[in-house]
C-alpha cells in the first residue's frame, strides 16, 4: 500500500503554467495523491481544475494574497499526505 503523496502548488494569475502541473499530477502513476493549490490573490482557478476533478484529489485555497511563504505554509497545514 501506497502513503498518500500531498502535491502543494503555489500560484497567482498564472493558468497555462496552473494547467501544466495539475495535468502532470493527474497523469502520474503514484496513488494516491492529492492537489493543493493555493490561489494567492490570483483570478479564479476553477475552470483550469475542472477537467482533472474526476480523476484528482484537488483542494484549492483562496487567499487574499498572503505572499509565497504564507502560501506554502497554507498549503502545508491541508496536507493529509505523510
């Protein structure tokens, strides 16, 4: 049995690069493995997630724009991965 792997991606106004990692983590072979994506004062992110919510375990966080650290600390404080 595999350990749940918790992928943390930080990210503002970026959606083609957003696009790119959620597609390289949906199409990877480890299982499980979940997708925390912090929107950090970007635009809205659901429709760039959308198409890999059947096949990912995706969480997005919403923040006012906190800063990269805060992101990632977010990020990590709604990992459940070991």
């Amino acid at each position: 049995m595999n350990d749940l792997v918790s992928v943390i991606t930080r990210t503002k106004d970026r959606h083609a690069f957003l696009a790119d990692a959620v597609g390289s983590v949906a199409n990877s072979t480890w299982r499980p493995v979940e997708h925390i994506i912090v929107n950090d004062g970007g635009a809205d992110v659901s429709a760039v997630v959308a198409p890999y919510r059947d096949r990912l375990d995706i969480k997005v966080i919403d923040t006012p724009g906190v800063g990269r650290c805060k992101a990632g600390n977010l990020g990590l404080a709604a990992a459940r991965g070991t």
